[in-house]
C-alpha cells in the first residue's frame, strides 16, 4: 500500500518566517508534487519533480520553492511567509508516464498570522 | 483559464439511487481522466480512471464516461452509499506537454456529494 507521509497536520507560523512542510513516500515514485488547496478553487499545482535535484514550477509557484535531494523526500518552503498562504498544502507521488494516479498525504494545515 | 470545469458545486442524493458527477474540459490534449474522492482531513484517494481512447471505464459501484466531442465526463455511482458522501474532483493529464511524460494533473473545483440515509 502506497504511504505518503507529510510531517504536520496542523502548523500555525508568522508573517515573514521561513517554513519549510517535508513529505516522504515510500514507493519509490519517480513524480512528486504539492499542491495547495483553498475553497472553490480546487488543487492547484505549486511546484513538481520528477526526479532527484530536478524540479518544475506548476501553475502557482511564487513564494515557494522547492527541495528534491533524495527520491522520497520533496520539500515545500515559503520562503518569507504571508497571510495569502494561508491553505490546505497535500504532496503526491506517483510513477512516470501516462495515465498513472497520483497517491496524495492527508495534507498540512497551514495558518499564517 | 480553468482548464477543467466542474460546475456543480454541491450534489445531494438519496441513499440507493444514482449519483451523477459532472466534469467539462477545454484541452483537446488531455489523454488521460481521473476522479479522485477526498474525506474531510484526509488527502483525495484515486477512485477510476478512464484513456482518451474509450469511452466508458468501469470498477464495482463506480462507472466514468467520456464524450471527447462534447468534451465532457461523467462520474455515476450506483448505487450510492451515505460512505459515498465526500468531495470528488475529477482531473485531467496531458501527459507529454512540452514533450515530456511527467504526468500532471489538472484538477476540478469539486463537487460535494452528499448520499442521505
């Protein structure tokens, strides 16, 4: 059974504070992703990799970047954190090539003050 | 531009009958449709999916159409269960994008079924 594991449920930071949201998976899965999730707008793809080291910007990519040092491992940052991320973050896995899904964490709460 | 539509937000159904999920797309390059339950505080689970080149996939309770013409799917779930009631976004990969395979997903808005006893 697939595991993607992210390490906070809940998380509340400060304006301006470095924050760092780590996800691992254990199917040596090629693809990793995050994403962010907000009311009426569905999930929106911040940043993707889809192999060590290697990392691609998704749809809504500023203010974020994005570790990749080891196949399980994918680490979101806010670089200077502000109210607007304020969101459901959820990190996914999956093999390369068509039609494969994507297996999600349960997600990381993140609040901002 | 939402690449990938879904328009009612809410669904509320008898427990027993038919739920219909509805889901419009404008990229004629997508090759590949998902559809994805999600529980309150818990991540979207893979449900089915279905390649451009069918028409109708089916697993158990769960049946997805495509009607590539009218660029639109359909998630049906017969019969539906009050464990059913959850969110369910249905996404779409254009899988070789820029000339590569990394399997992006565009995702819906969602669609909140709720299956009533």
């Amino acid at each position: 059974d697939v595991k993607v594991t992210q390490s906070s449920r809940y998380l509340v930071k400060r304006t301006g504070e470095k924050v760092f949201l780590e996800c691992v998976q254990d199917m040596d899965h090629e693809n990793m992703f995050w994403y962010r999730q907000d009311p009426g707008l569905g999930l929106r793809l911040i940043y993707f990799s889809y192999d060590v080291k290697m990392k691609e910007k998704g749809d809504i990519p500023e203010g974020y970047s994005v570790s990749r040092e080891k196949k399980e491992r994918f680490s979101l940052i806010l670089e200077s954190a502000s109210t607007n991320q304020t969101s459901m973050y959820l990190c996914a896995s999956s093999f390369a090539g068509s039609g494969q899904p994507q297996h999600f964490g349960d997600g990381t709460r993140l609040s901002i003050l | 531009d939402q690449q990938v539509k879904q328009n009612s937000p809410s669904l509320s159904v008898q427990e027993g009958r038919i739920s219909i999920l509805n889901c419009d797309y404008t990229n004629s390059m997508f090759d590949y449709f998902l559809w994805y339950k999600k529980y309150p505080a818990e991540g979207p689970t893979f449900l089915i999916s279905i390649s451009s080149i069918k028409d109708k996939n089916e697993d158990g309770r769960f049946t997805v159409f495509l009607n590539k013409s009218a660029k639109h799917l359909s998630l049906h779930i017969v019969p539906s269960q009050p464990g059913d009631s959850a969110v369910y976004f249905c996404a779409a990969s254009d899988t070789y994008a820029g000339g590569t395979s990394y399997g992006k997903l565009t995702f819906g808005q969602g669609t909140i079924l709720t299956v009533h006893p």
